[in-house]
C-alpha cells in the first residue's frame, strides 16, 4: 500500500500555474486547433491539424493571462501517443511549437536533426474547455 502512494505521488505534482515554454515577446502565433497526434507531432507532422480559430495578436496578452488560471500538474509518468479533441497551438519565431491539450502539454523545439523535445503538464478537464469554447465563440473559423 505504501508503495502505491508513493507511485501516484511520483506521477504529479500539485496544481501550479502552466509556465509557457518561452516569453511572451517570442510569440509568433496562437490558435485553437484540432486534429494531430503527438506522434505525429515529434516528428514535426502537423499538416493534420484543422486550425479552428487564431487569437489575434492584440489578445494575446488577455488569452496567457487567461490560460495561466487554468490549473496544471506536472506529469512524470510516460508520454501521450496519440490527442484527440482541440488543442491550444502556439507557434514561435524560432520555430518551437507548443501544443496544449487538456490532458498534456507538449513543446517542441526541432533541432537541426528534426527531433523534438517535449515537457509534459496535464490540466483541470473543465477549465481548459471553458477557455478554448470561450476563445472559439470569440475568434472562431467565420467570426473575425
């Protein structure tokens, strides 16, 4: 029985704020989007993905602020292989990806190898939905 505590502690940490992989000045996009999976992902395959709305740059300030109330954790366990549903994407100028979805958070910085590196975070369910349909109902495929 102890053992098992200490496993499930291994695996997570206390919620925290979600800590963006670089600074706010390094951005080069922010959309919502659906339709990749990690896989695909490291090895930079994301010709899948159907972008569903892209956050302007003028809110990009109000969306980080906005995502970093949405509670997280640390995971340490072994990696997602496959995400289904709608993910935040965030692009940046030295052409890191940062994927979000409600059970992880990936990042991907492609080395002249092409090979990624990723750091995982999962998040609360209910939270990360309320952002991504508040942002969708704002900026949506349609709406700007």
């Amino acid at each position: 029985c102890v053992s098992i505590v200490v496993v499930l502690f291994a695996c997570s940490r206390a919620p925290k704020q979600y800590n963006f992989s670089q600074g706010f000045s390094e951005i080069k996009t922010i959309e919502i989007v659906e339709g990749v999976s990690e896989k695909d992902a490291v090895r930079g395959n994301f010709d899948d993905i159907v972008v569903l709305a892209s956050i302007p740059q003028e809110d990009w300030s109000r969306f980080m602020a906005d995502f970093k109330a949405v509670k997280c954790k640390s995971y340490w366990g072994d990696p997602a292989y496959y995400l289904e549903g709608r993910m935040i994407k965030i692009t940046y100028k030295d052409g890191g990806i940062e994927l979000l979805h409600k059970s992880a958070g990936f990042y991907y910085r492609f080395n002249e190898d092409g090979i990624g590196r990723f750091k995982l975070r999962f998040f609360d369910d209910d939270q990360f939905e309320q952002l991504i349909e508040m942002y969708l109902d704002e900026f949506g495929t349609g709406k700007q």
